[in-house]
C-alpha cells in the first residue's frame, strides 16, 4: 500500500539516498537541503511502501518575471522515486497528492520540467503556448504547467524563476 506525508527530520538520510540512487549524482539531493533551509512555503512529501520510504518531492515557490498580478505559484522539482521502485504508481501517487495540497499552502498554479507523456495524465499541459518559458525557448518542449486555481494565470506571462538553490544544478 501507498502512504503519501510530509516530510520529517529523521526522513533525511533516506531522502538523500534515494535523490542520489534515482539522480547517479549528488546534486539533486544537495538542492533538497538547500531548498529545505531556505525555500518559504515549501512542501516537502514522501510516499511509502508497505511501510518503506520509496520517494520523494519537492516544492518550492517560482517566481514570474513578466506582467503578472500576485499570482502564487510553485515549482516542482525534483521528484524521485528509488530505481528499484519506480513505476509502481509511486511517482503518480506523489504527484496527485502534492497538487491536491497546493491550494493550503497557498499555490494558485504549478510549474515544471519533465516529460509531457508523464506529467500530461496530471493535466499539466505545455507552458510556452500560455506565454510562460524556462531560461530558455530550448526548454519550450518540456516546460509545463498546471493551474490550480482555474484563470489564475490568465493575465500573466513571462520568464519562470526558480528558488536561486537552483542556480548550482547543471
Ligand atoms: C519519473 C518518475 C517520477 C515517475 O514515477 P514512477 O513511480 O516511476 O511512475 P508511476 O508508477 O507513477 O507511473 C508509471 C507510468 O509512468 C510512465 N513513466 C514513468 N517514468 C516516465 C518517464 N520518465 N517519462 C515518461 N513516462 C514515464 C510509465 O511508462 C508508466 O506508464 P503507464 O501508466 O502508461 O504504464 C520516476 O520514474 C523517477 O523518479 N524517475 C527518475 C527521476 C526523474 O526523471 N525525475 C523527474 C525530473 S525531476
């Protein structure tokens, strides 16, 4: 069975592990701890199989660098789920989970990279077509969004600015 909380102190070590297995490097599991020191709100959640802890998320704010009113949004990176066991419904468990909390912590849309055929099942859709890139239009294709609360973007565009923890990831 799949339990889907929020992170604790005594999870991580095992976050760590698990950035590290999925990533084969130990960048991701650094952003983490730099996100976890200095990313407001943040949410940070863990799925669990049968009691083990397989996965991990993130979420931190993004910021819109363009004409946008105050529109809260958040950035979603980086999720992993242990090699061993991925593609168990873990990774999609996670995500449904983290958008349903959105909205308490105050998100009115969520942004992305990733592939399309795995996030468009959540109804993340393409970003560029909306007016919303990533560094770069390099980034157009994998680029994506969702809107928690229905409108919240509509008068808004422009360049998305991740927590500067992001900064030290290649
Ligand atoms: C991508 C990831 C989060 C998905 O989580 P998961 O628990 O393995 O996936 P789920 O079991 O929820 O979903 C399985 C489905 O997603 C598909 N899928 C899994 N990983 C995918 C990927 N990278 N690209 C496209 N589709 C993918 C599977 O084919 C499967 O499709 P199906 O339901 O049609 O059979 C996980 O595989 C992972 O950690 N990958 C490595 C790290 C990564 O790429 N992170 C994202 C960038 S930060």
């Amino acid at each position: 069975m799949i339990s889907i909380r929020n992170e604790g102190p005594a999870d991580h070590a095992r976050v760590r592990e698990i950035q590290e297995a999925t990533f084969a490097r130990p960048d991701e599991a650094r952003l983490v701890e730099a996100l976890r020191r200095s990313a407001r709100p943040q949410l940070s959640l863990v799925a669990e199989l049968d009691g083990e802890l397989t996965g991990h998320l993130f979420l931190s704010p993004v910021a819109i660098d363009g004409p946008s009113p105050s529109v809260e949004c958040a950035g979603l990176a980086p999720i992993a789920i242990d090699p061993v066991f991925q593609r168990s419904g873990i990774g999609s468990a996670l995500v449904r989970e983290s958008l349903r909390r959105c909205s308490e912590v105050g998100w009115q849309a969520v942004f992305l990279l990733g592939d399309p055929n795995y996030y468009g099942r959540f109804a993340f859709e393409l970003a560029a077509p909306a007016g919303f890139h990533y560094e770069s239009e390099i980034f157009d294709s994998v680029f994506q969004l969702l809107e928690i609360t229905s409108g919240a973007l509509d008068e808004s565009s422009g360049w998305v600015r991740y927590h500067e923890a992001f900064n030290s990831l290649s």
